[in-house]
C-alpha cells in the first residue's frame, strides 16, 4: 500500500471539512482495495466533535459510494480535488469498485468507528479501567447534567459550615481567598459568571497538571535554584531589627517616614494585589540595586536623597523582599 502523509485541514465551519474528509475515508478504503488485500473500513477511526457532525460524516459516505456505484460522473467528482494525494485513485476506481467498497462499507457498518472525540476516548477507558485506575461503569455526561452537577458543586462549596466542622470550613475559607484574588479588581454584580469562568480555567490547569504534588508547592516549579523561595520569616521582628539599624545609622526623619509606608505595605500585602504608589516605587527601586544589596553594599535614593545600606540592613531587605 502506498505511503499517506499526514495532513491538517483548517477551515471555517461550512467551508468544505467534511466533504474533504469523507473523500478521504473513501480514498483510504480504495488505496486497500487497489492494494490486492482485504478492505478494513473498520481499522480508520473518524472522530469529530459532534455527534451531529459524525452522523453527517456517516451519511455522506454512504451517499457518496452509492452515487459513484450508480453514475461514472459522480464516481470522476471525488477525484476534482488535485491537491488531495488520493484523488489519484478515486479517479481510477470503476462503478464495480465503488459498488464493492459500498458493500463493504454496509456490511461493516457494525464495527466502524465514526463519532465523536469523547465516544473515542471512553472507549479506550472502558477498554482498559484497570491502567487508568477508575471503574468501567463510568458515563459521560451532557451539557445539561454537566451544569446541574456544577450548581450541585457550588451548592456544597457556599454552604453555611457549622462550626464544629473546622476542617470543611478551612477549606471553604481556602478556596474563597483564591477566587477573591484571582477577581481582585473585577469585583462586579456578574459573580457567577466570574466564578465559571473562575473554575474553568483552573479545570484546564488541573487538566495539564493533575498530579497532586505539583499544587502549592513552588520548588515543583522553581526547584531549589529560585531565590524568591526564600526563608520563612517574621516580618514584624524583621522591619523592627531594620529600623534599629536605620536610627543607629541616622536616617533621616523624611527617610523613615518612606520606609515605614513600605513595611505597613508589606505586612498587610496579599499574594497576587498590586502595592500602593509609594510602596511600589520603593520596591522598584529595590529590585534594580538587586545585585548591590546581594553583595551587601548598595546605595539607593529614598526622599530625594541617597542612603548607604550597610551590610546588616542589606541582608534583611533580601529577606524581607524574597
């Protein structure tokens, strides 16, 4: 048999998919047929993402075999397409051919696979439950059920925990903190639809990284080279050891009153919000003496005037920041 390449069809919807896909089907059968050995419709997998589509898909093969078994001109219509490389032997085939590939096609119609990408799937699930570690009597449900399942899941996820159920509770606590962060900025009256779509993008996360030691845990990502996973610290006890450091070296009053606006910022900081205007220029400002302060001496401009950080004031800003 000869070699087929592989081969990407993109196209609007209407455009002509499926009309070039069931020729492919048909070209696939013939290339067996014109190879001397049996047809094997049933060895192709034809899936699509409807099960409107893989109906159509199904009827235009038939309608197609039959009116070239019938008509030569229908039979030299399947060939039109020069840049399909099977059109070469749609054009060959005789109404006998077409007419034999139609049998073919009838009698195997038991055994054929032309449907959808999620009937595919399952499939393949029910064929081997135990390496996939679920059960085999597992459905897929419609988008209607999917919904009702959802509003089920939202159901338990906003319910009023009693308070002696402090595990669940957390957990509740937990997920509203992350969905208030991810919406920071967007707080609006739409709070369901911001929670789809809230879900839908961790359900795609969830999908390329389900394994659970992958979730909260930032050396997955970083490993151990990241020096923003920094040590855990007391920040209060950290700004409070700074501040002695900063009146031993007489900072200035102006000086200070910027430093003390940034460690107010930082406490009260949440993982994922912007900092305030002063904060976030000093912080900036930080960031670009990066390398200074890793090498403990760097100078930076705060109130209009340069402060020479010494080596202390320098290592518990890398803390503080990392």
């Amino acid at each position: 048999m000869q070699s087929i390449p592989n081969e990407m069809i993109l196209a609007s919807a209407g455009s002509g998919k499926t009309w070039q896909l069931t020729n492919r089907y048909i070209g696939l059968m013939a290339t067996q047929l014109r190879a001397g050995g049996p047809v094997l419709p049933e060895r192709i997998v034809a899936v699509t993402f409807t099960r409107k589509a893989a109906g159509e898909f199904f009827d235009s093969i038939i309608e197609k075999l039959a009116k070239a078994a019938s008509n030569p001109k229908e039979g030299k219509k399947l060939a039109a397409d020069g840049t399909d490389p099977l059109s070469m032997v749609l054009g060959d085939l005789t109404q006998s051919e077409y007419r034999q590939l139609l049998r073919v096609f009838i009698q195997k119609m038991p055994q054929l696979f032309l449907g959808t990408l999620d009937s595919f799937f399952s499939n393949i699930l029910r064929a081997f439950p135990a390496e996939f570690g679920i059960a085999g009597d597992f459905e897929i449900i419609d988008n209607h059920m999917a919904g009702v399942v959802r509003e089920e899941v939202y159901r338990s996820v906003f319910k009023r925990q009693p308070e002696h159920a402090r595990g669940s509770g957390d957990s509740q606590k937990e997920f509203m903190e992350a969905f208030r962060r991810a919406t920071f900025g967007r707080e609006e009256s739409r709070i369901r639809s911001e929670l789809d779509q809230y879900i839908d993008t961790l359900h795609e996360v969830y999908l390329h990284a389900s394994p659970e030691e992958l979730w909260g845990n930032p050396r997955a990502i970083w490993g151990n080279k990241c020096e923003w996973l920094g040590m855990q610290i007391n920040l209060h006890e950290s700004f409070d050891r700074l501040f002695e450091i900063f009146c031993r070296d007489d900072v200035s009053d102006s000086q200070m009153e910027v430093w003390q606006n940034f460690r107010d910022q930082m406490e009260e900081h949440v993982p994922g919000t912007w900092f305030e205007t002063k904060a976030g220029y000093l912080l900036e400002k930080l960031l670009k003496q990066w390398t200074d302060i890793i090498n403990e001496e760097a100078t930076i401009i705060v109130a209009r005037s340069g402060q020479k950080l010494s080596p202390e004031a320098c290592n518990l800003l890398y803390q503080i920041v990392t």
